[in-house]
C-alpha cells in the first residue's frame, strides 16, 4: 500500500517548487520525435492536454505551424504559457485553457491530433485521462503520449515506493498500451529503450545539453531549490528530497524505470472505449 504523503517532497514536487523551467526526459527531441509520430503539419488543429507553462504547445506552433490548443488544470501555469506564446508572438495559432485532463472541455473530434507529454500518469484516473483524449479527437486522427515506464519486473512494494517519491505513476510498456486499447486507440506504437538511455533521460533543460543528472541544476539553482524547499517543508522535507533524488537515479541506471513514447490513433468507425 501506497504511504501517501511519506516521502514528500517527490521529485515532482521538487520540480515545481524549484521554478526552473525544464522538459521531459528526452527534451526537445523527444517533442520533436512525438510530432513526427503524430503527423503534425500545418494548420492542423492539436491539443496539448497537461500544457504545463505552454513549452511544447509554443514548440508545435513554431516548428511545424500547428493550431494548439494547450490545457492545464493550474491557473498559474495556464498565466505563464499565456505569457510566453505572447513573448514568441503566435498571436492566435496558440491558446491556453483552464481544465482537468480528466474531462477535457471539448466536444468529440474537435481535434487532428492530441497530445499528453508527461503527465497522463499524474491525475488520479490516467484511463480516464487517455479516455478523454480518444474521444476528443477526429476519427483517424492520432494521439501520442509519453510515460515513465518500467523496464524490469518489481515487487509491488518497490514500484509503490518508487512511484510514490517519483510524484506519478510508472508502468509496464504493456500496460500502457492495453490502456490506450481501452480507450480505444488502435495501431499503437511505442519507443522505449531510446529514451531510456541515461544520456537522453538526463535532457531536462529547455537552453542546454545536460552532462548528466549533477548538471541539471546549477549550483545556484539547487542553492535557491534547496532554500525553498527548507521554507515550505522544513529540513526533514530537504532530506527526503534528496534521498528520492538518489533512488530516482539509481533506479533509472539500474535499468529499473525508462520513459516511453507510445503513439496510435482514432479508428475511423467511432467506437465507444471499453
């Protein structure tokens, strides 16, 4: 059974109270490849559900003219993807809504393409999250997600443990892709080991190449993190956060946790997900 709220800060947790902007395992290249996969071209009209401060959706619209509709469930990231397509000048080809990735606010088949990087496995329901994309989505169209994902057998315990200072939940590459059936998607693919590699998962930072995880954050940046996790959570919250960091890592060298793209579409007879 899951300690709920034992090993707080998560990693997840640590990310935000940092306020550093950083992407997904992968990068950029990983935003790029997810594009590829989906099709994205020109005028098409793309959802980018768990919009975050707006990163990709400003990315979609800038390299591959895309129409992006970005979507969050926090107001304050929702205002700072705002800002930022604002600074990259998109005028209407990107836009940001507040909503839960759980009931996205659209009607069936509003879009060409739909897109969840990283963080179908945050909400409480991730079927429900992959529901909602198949269904907001045109007949054909495609949708693609990529997931942290385990890549060796583990006890419960440890994936609950490891999961639970992660901040989301990992799972099997099987298991994603039974869930995006569930669905209702079809002709799934998926990329695992490329984007497990430690020398891509450590590409983090939006304006650098990362050595490896002791360079993700400056030592400034880990300075100024470490303060603010000392005011929220107080020193036992500071030592927690680096033992998950520690496990984190050492679980992803170990070949334990990877992180996947898995992509496929709508059928182009509607059917209802199972």
């Amino acid at each position: 059974m899951k300690r709920k709220g034992t090993y707080r800060p998560t990693i997840e947790d640590a990310v935000e109270i940092s306020g550093i902007e950083t992407l997904h395992p992968g990068g950029f290249a990983l935003t790029r490849r997810t594009a590829e996969v989906a099709g994205i071209g020109p005028g098409m009209k793309v959802l980018d559900v768990s919009s975050g401060r707006g990163t990709q959706a400003v990315y979609y619209a800038n390299e591959f003219g895309a129409e992006v509709t970005g979507i969050d469930i926090s107001a304050e990231m929702v205002e700072a993807a705002a800002s930022l397509a604002a600074e990259a000048d998109l005028g209407a080809a990107v836009r940001f809504e507040l909503g839960d990735s759980q009931a996205l606010p659209f009607a069936d088949a509003s879009f060409d393409v739909v897109i969840n990087e990283c963080a179908v496995g945050i909400p409480d329901d991730s079927q429900r999250v992959l529901d909602e994309m198949v269904r907001v989505v045109r007949p054909g169209g495609s949708i693609a997600i990529h997931e942290s994902t385990w890549r060796q057998p583990l006890s419960a315990a440890d994936r609950d443990e490891i999961a639970e200072r992660y901040g989301t939940t990992p799972l099997a590459r099987e298991e994603w892709i039974e869930m995006l059936q569930r669905a209702g998607a079809i002709d799934i693919q998926s990329e695992l080991e490329r984007w497990s590699a430690p020398e891509n998962f450590w590409q983090v930072r939006t304006e650098r190449k990362v050595a490896g995880p002791s360079d993700i954050l400056t030592a400034t940046e880990r300075i100024r993190t470490v303060w603010r996790i000392l005011r929220q959570y107080g020193l036992r919250g500071v030592f927690t956060a680096v033992r998950n960091e520690r496990m984190f890592y050492r679980a992803i060298l170990a070949g334990q946790l990877g992180y996947g793209l898995y992509w496929g579409v709508r059928p182009e007879v509607a059917c209802s997900p199972r």
